[in-house]
C-alpha cells in the first residue's frame, strides 16, 4: 500500500472519509446479498435433493417395467414399437430473477394422446407401464433440471460476492482507514510545526520589542 503517494491535504482527508462511508455502506449491502443468497441457495439445494430422490426411485420403476418388457417381448418386437414415437413435448425456456440470478424456469405442453407409438396387440402391459411412467417423469425432470441449474448459477453468483466482500473488509476499507489515519497525522504535525514557528516568531518579536 502506497501510502507515502498520498497527497496529505484536507481536500483529500474529505475525499477519502466519503469513499469510506461508501465502501462501509457497499460492504453491508453485500453482506447482506450474500446472506440472502446463501439462504436461496440452500433451499434451491434442498428442493434438488428431494426432487432427484423422487426422480430417481420412478426412473427405477420405469427402468424394472422396461426389463419386465424386454424379457416377454422379443427383441425385434420391442425396437420396432419404440422406433417411431409419435409423442411429442415442447418446453418453453423462461427466466425468473433470484437476487439478480436470472435463473431458468421450464414450462410444457405435452399431448399424452399420442403416447404409444405402436398397437397394443403383441405388445406387453409392462411396456405399456413404463412408457406411461417414463412420459409422466417428464415435468419432474425438467423441474429437476431447474434446480441444478439454479443452484449452479447462485453458487456462482455467492463466490462472486464473497470475493467482494473480502476485498472490501480486508483490502480496501483498512487502506482506506490507513490513509485517512496518516494524512491525520501528517496534517496534525503540520499543526504543531505552524504552531511552534508562531510561537518562535512571536518570541522574537517581543526581544525585539524589549531591546528598542
């Protein structure tokens, strides 16, 4: 820290004090922020985890059905009624704004008419079951999606922040407090010194007095 490079003057002891109150307000606004969305980020968190739970024990009812399928139906059978699904899903990509996060939201319009891609006849009810299954995981999974990405982009925006926040308590705001500290000091001594030189020339000017 340059402190020797500080122009000790009253103009910039007022300069620096008003870009310290401003560094002291900045720091309590982001300690604040961070706090904040720390609190966001640990329900984004928690919602994940229960979510990818529930996510995860469907999918294993889907995948248990599908294996249940495969050992009934033949092979060929099986390609052949999940070659061309005729179900279609379109996902609209919206924003929503967490503490300046502009986080995703996913919104769809499934047609569930068109489920099954092929007849029911030569076909399993287990396969039935998991297609069924795997098309009502859907908004589910997109919500999961929602949250991993949530919480990725506020974990993000947290380190950022907590960057900030030590920059200002441990660098800048005590460089701040140094300089206003020293140019104190050096406008304290330049009190003194006029104060003396006065004093000098006052002392002088009354031997002179005295002497006449």
């Amino acid at each position: 820290m340059a402190i020797a490079n500080v122009n000790p003057t009253r103009m910039e002891l007022t300069r620096l004090k008003k870009r310290l109150v401003t560094a002291r307000r900045g720091h309590k606004l982001l300690k604040d922020k961070r706090d904040e969305l720390m609190k966001q980020f640990l329900e984004v968190v928690r919602e994940n985890k229960a979510l990818r739970e529930s996510v995860e024990s469907r999918l294993g009812e889907v995948y248990d059905n599908f294996l249940i399928a495969s050992a009934i139906m033949s092979r060929q059978v099986l390609e052949q009624s999940l070659m061309f699904p005729k179900y279609r899903a379109e996902v609209d990509i919206k924003t929503k704004n967490i503490m300046s996060v502009n986080v995703p939201v996913f919104e769809t319009d499934e047609n569930k008419s068109d489920l099954y891609s092929y007849g029911f006849y030569g076909t399993s009810q287990e396969l039935d079951t998991s297609v069924n299954r795997l098309s009502g995981l859907l908004p589910d999974l997109l919500r999961l999606a929602e949250k991993e990405k949530s919480a990725q982009l506020l974990a993000v925006e947290i380190e950022k922040t907590r960057r900030r926040v030590n920059a200002l308590e441990y660098v800048m705001i005590p460089q701040f407090e140094d300089k206003i500290k020293f140019i104190k000091m050096k406008l304290d001594e330049n009190e003194r010194s006029s104060t003396i030189r006065l004093m000098k020339v006052k002392d002088m000017m009354i031997q002179e007095a005295r002497a006449k």
